[in-house]
C-alpha cells in the first residue's frame, strides 16, 4: 500500500457518509438511527454524516424487515451507490426478519437481497448499539 | 350528535326496501347491523347517502367465513354507524363496487379483490393493493388455509 492509497484509505474511514433506508421497518428503528445523529449522541464525531442519496453515501443503514415490494427497489438503490459500499442492518428485523418472517409480504432479512457487513440487533436498536456497531464496522476496515 | 336515533334509521330503510333486509341487530347505541343482498347494496348506499344524511364511509372489512365471504361496508350517519352486511359464496365472490358513491371505497374494495379474492363489479383495472406488483395470480393471504408456500412454492 502506497502513501496515496493509505491517504484515500484514511480518509475513507473518516468520512463514512451514510444512507438511511427503510426497508419495511415498523419505524423505532428507523427514529433510533435518527436519535444516533443527534448532538447528544454525535455520531459526527466519526465523519458520518446522513446523505439524502445513494449516490454520495458509503454505507446503507438499513432498518426493518425487507418487504417483497421493496426488494427490486432495494436492489437498485444499493447499486446506485458508489464502491467501496458497506450495508448495515440495525435492527432484529434487518437482520433475520424476526417476527415477520413466514409473512405473506415479507422476504426476510437484509442480506437475502445484498451482502451485509455489520448486523446491530435489537428491536429497537439503542443509539449506543448502532454507535457500537458503526466503529466495529469502521476499525474492521483501518484492517 | 345527530339527529336520528337507530330505531328511525330501522323504519326508513324498512319503508324503503321492505324484507330486502334482513337480520336486523341495533347492538348497541349507534351500532346497527343488517344483511344486505349483494344485488341491493349500491341501491341501499344510495339511500343511505341521499335519504339518511350518510357522507362518509368509514370502511370496509371482509371476511372469510369457510363456505362464503362476508364484506360489511360502516357507513357514517352522522352519529350511529350503519353496518351492512353483504354475503356471497366463496365460488361466486362478485359483488357491486360503491366506488361511483364513495371514491374513497376504491382502495378498501382493491384490498378485498388482493387479500380476499373477491370480485368487485364495475371497478376500474388497477395495480395491485397493497400486494406487492409481481404478486403471483389468484393468490389471496386473507384466505382460510392459505400459505405463502402457495404462492412461493421455492421459498419453503
């Protein structure tokens, strides 16, 4: 690794921009991952800034159970986003589909549809879990 | 709240379509539930609006009772709630649309044609609601005994 790709390497890991999706979530977790951005828990400390865009965003916090409806959709917003991407699932439901599972509009968890790099369960997910999970997900990539 | 009372809602509609109705029940105050043959609906939620001051229809539920579907359309009359009942076999599940009426029946009567496999007469082709758009054919969740193996056979 040279000093230029350990340069865009830092500065990757310094600036996670991420991209909140709803998936079929109940939304508790989708209000826990908006509480996580908030000043009392500032997750900006660690450069993770909420982007309105798939296009801007390096990691996917998706939330909930994946609804069949919003598979295809889901398919296509994460490969709208630029490499390298991460997904991460917060909540029970986006990472099995929990008590959805088996329901007639529901296909299951998260990574049936795109691979998943962290899982943060919880129904719902405490800001202090997806912090928790952000940096186990941020120093498995300084790796 | 209003001016009728559920016993002159009873008569009017009784003065109106005689023994068309059936199985009166005045359960409680402001709750009145009738059997309305499947041919008469539109014409009794007609009246209802025209006659008996009915501007709102709150919604409509449907169930499957084993040997035939049972649709009850809530009609708001100003203070009591007007439950028609409507019965069709389950091998012969059409029944009129109210959606000329009420507009805001269009997505409660999708819901019946998805979830229930009813067929309502007169509805406008639509997509589907709220299945998903790809959802296989004559599958209905809301069905007795219906599985997702059904309609996903690869999934189990």
């Amino acid at each position: 690794m040279n000093v230029f790709d350990k340069l865009v390497n830092w500065s990757r890991i310094k600036s996670p921009w991420i991209l909140h999706f709803n998936s079929g979530a109940c939304n508790a977790c989708d209000i826990e991952v908006l509480d996580a951005l908030t000043p009392r828990f500032d997750l900006e400390r660690f450069g993770i800034l909420l982007k309105a865009t798939p296009r801007h965003a390096d990691v996917m916090v998706a939330c909930g159970a994946v609804t069949r409806q919003v598979a295809c959709r889901m398919e296509r917003i994460f490969n709208q986003m630029a490499e390298p991407k991460f997904v991460v699932a917060v909540g029970t439901c986006a990472c099995t589909g929990g008590v959805f599972n088996g329901c007639y509009n529901v296909l299951g968890g998260v990574d049936k549809i795109i691979p998943v790099s962290a899982y943060i369960p919880g129904c719902p997910v405490r800001p202090e879990a997806i912090i928790d999970g952000v940096v186990k997900l941020l120093s498995s990539l300084k790796q | 709240m209003g001016g009728r009372t559920e016993e002159s809602i009873k008569e009017a509609l009784e003065k109106r379509f005689g023994t068309l109705l059936s199985n009166w029940v005045i359960q409680r105050k402001r709750r009145i539930y009738v059997d309305v043959p499947r041919e008469s609906l539109a014409m009794v939620v007609d009246f209802a609006r025209k006659e008996l001051g009915c501007d709102h229809l709150v919604t409509i539920t449907g169930l499957d009772a084993g040997e035939s579907l049972e649709f009850i359309y809530h009609l708001f009359l100003q203070g009591p709630i007007l439950s028609l009942k409507v019965k069709v076999p389950l091998s012969d599940p059409r029944v009129q649309t109210i959606t000329p009426m009420f507009l805001g029946a269009e997505p409660y009567e999708r819901e019946l044609e998805d979830m229930l496999g009813a067929k309502v007469e007169g509805l406008p082709p639509g997509r589907h609601y709220p299945l998903p758009d790809e959802w296989p054919q004559g599958q209905h969740p809301l069905r007795k005994g219906w599985k997702v193996s059904d309609a996903y056979p690869e999934e189990v």
